[in-house]
C-alpha cells in the first residue's frame, strides 16, 4: 500500500503554540515553546505573525502592562488602497475573461502593485449603490496555500469590503454542463484529517458563507437579466486575446453548491464518489476555495466564490484548455450580474 505523508499546517501549529505559551506557567517551558514559534512562523505572513506574538506578549509582561499591548493590538495600520470589491483571478485564461467581463481594456497597464500582483481598478454601476470601485487582480499559481498567501497580501495594503473568487472548476457531470456557473454555499477542504498509527482519519473543514452574503446571494437570480446573452456576446472579443472554444447550442446555467477544494488536481474520474462520501450537495471540486476562505476569515472579509465548469475532472481534463476561458467568463459574468444587480452595501460600509 502506498504510504501517504500529511504536513501539519504552520498556521495552525503556530496558533497550538501560541495557546501553550499562553497557558504554560514554568518560564523555562514557555522559552521553549517561544522558540519553537519563532521558527515555525517565519514563513507566515507578516500580519499574522504579529497578531500571533501580540497574543503571547501579555504573558512575559507584568499584569499592569497588558492594556498597553491591547492597544497596539487594537490599531490597525492605515492601507494604502481603497476599493469597494477586490475580485481574484488564479490564472492567465481568469484574468482575461474577467477584464473582458467587467470591461477593463486588455492593454491597459495596472493601476498599482502589490509585491508583483498587478490591480487593474474599474468603476460598474449598481442598482442598490450607485458606482462600485473593482479591484482586479490575479494570483498567478494555483493552490491553497499559495491563493491564501497571496490574499493575507492584498488585505494588508487593501480596503475592501467584499473579496470574491472567480475561475474554473471541474463540475459534476451529473449535475452540470460545461460552462455552468457554481455559487459556492459552502467550501469543503476535503484534504484535513488526523493521521494515526493504524489509519487516517478524514476530517473535512467547511467554510460557509457568513449570513449577510448569504442572505444577499438569496435574492440573486440572474436567469431573468439574460447573463447568458452577455456572455455569448463577448466570446469573440475574448477570442481575440485567448483561444476560446465554442459550444454549438450553449445556453450555461446558474446554479448554487457545495465545492470540494484540496491540492490535488482532478483527472481520474472520482468526483462522483467523491460526492457520496462527502457530500451530496457537491457541485465541484477545485484547488484554491479553503485558503481563500480561510485567510478571508482570519481577516474578517465576507466572500463569495464564483466557479465555471471548464470539465469534469476526468481523463479528457488535458484536451479541454480552449474550454477554460469560455468557463471562466460565464463566471466573470455572473460576479458582475451579482454586483451589478443584488449586492448591497452594509450601513456601515456606506461610509467608506
């Protein structure tokens, strides 16, 4: 049988140190504890690893010292950026049928960089809100970690009030067609478990959305503003910037699920099984979902995630690139439909 090795997350082995260092009396102990944390955290990110030492620092100093540290925890640095939504890419065919989607000129250079994610900025109309700023951006490489890092980055330097995912997925072929669109409910990282001696216990973490976006997303239904027109009417312009294949009798469908997200690239066929062992509202699975939702959390970010079903996860994945962008424009699409169409600003974002 093969053997299967499983890398404890650093993230969450730093948070276990953080709550031993915290409740550990003995200094000795709780020096070693802090060196161990050190180490650990020196690939987090630098937000993180202040908030992570800003917990444990109350505990070396005297009691009457700890509301000075909470009001350094309490201050927020001021960010350089402002925009209503930040919209996120993974790769070249997403931002390319995101910028044909939300109408940003292919040729124009990006507003600002944030340590080499270009942010191309857009201004929409919106039925509830007037204008909404867009920020788009893409991450470059897929992954959850690498979508989580990336993500911890923008937030530090970007004021947003909503961060939504867009991009590809393998769809269910039971269920959807290729092009459909996929509203994550929820997130499913089917990869976490616990590993022991005998066996491998599967643990999957789920990421619900919080309850405004959920509410918000309730009253979306975007069959009756004809986003599937929309999209027809822009595959030509996309396929002069990406070869994009085209589908005879496509009309692409709009539908709510649950997405599978873990490292592993799809292609033998299992999302089916897949489905039943995790859960039957399985739509699709991807690899970015978990570490977007999850850094969106450590952040307090609402989020919603948008994914176009480029194939099915099975042995034919290789021979459907020219499908990627035609996938991912209907989901570009649907997120502008949603923004233009449903999304409202909270009382308190109204003030930004």
């Amino acid at each position: 049988m093969e053997k299967r090795t499983f890398k404890e997350d650093p993230e969450v082995s730093c948070k276990s140190l953080v709550y031993r260092i915290k409740e550990e009396q003995r200094l000795k102990q709780k020096n070693l504890f802090y060196r161990d944390l050190q180490s650990k955290s020196r690939n987090l990110s630098k937000d993180i690893r202040k908030r992570l030492f800003l917990d444990i620092l109350p505990s070396f100093m005297p009691s009457n010292s700890k509301e000075i540290i909470e009001l350094f925890r309490n201050t927020k640095p001021e960010k350089k950026h402002k925009v209503d939504v930040l919209v996120v890419t993974i790769k070249i065919p997403e931002l390319f049928a995101a910028k044909i989607a939300f109408d940003i000129d292919k040729d124009l250079p990006e507003n600002y960089e944030v340590d080499g994610l270009r942010i191309w900025e857009k201004t929409i109309d919106s039925q509830n809100d007037g204008k909404i700023s867009i920020g788009l951006t893409m991450i470059g490489s897929a992954g959850n970690v690498t979508c989580a890092r990336a993500c911890s980055k923008l937030f530090s330097v970007i004021d947003c009030k909503l961060c939504i995912l867009i991009g590809i997925c393998a769809g269910l072929k039971s269920k959807v067609k290729i092009g459909d669109v996929i509203a994550a409910d929820m997130i499913l990282d089917y990869e976490s478990g616990r590993k022991t001696q005998k066996k491998f216990e599967k643990r999957p973490n789920a990421y619900r959305l919080d309850t405004f976006m959920e509410r918000s997303l309730s009253y979306f239904h975007p069959d009756s503003l004809n986003w599937q027109n929309y999209v027809s009417g822009k595959v030509d312009e996309l396929n002069q910037v990406i070869k994009t294949k085209r589908i005879k009798s496509w009309f692409p469908n709009y539908l709510h699920g649950i997405i599978l997200s873990g490292e592993k690239l799809i292609v033998d066929g299992t999302l089916p099984s897949m489905q039943k062992e995790y859960h039957e509202q399985t739509r699709a699975a991807e690899m970015e979902g978990s570490g977007f939702a999850s850094i969106c959390k450590e952040f307090n970010m609402p989020w919603l995630i948008f994914r176009g079903v480029s194939d099915f996860g099975d042995s034919k994945k290789s021979t459907t690139k020219d499908l990627q962008p035609l996938a991912a424009l209907s989901a570009a699409t649907i997120a502008k439909y949603y923004l233009m169409s449903t999304h409202r600003k909270t009382d308190e974002d109204k003030k930004f």
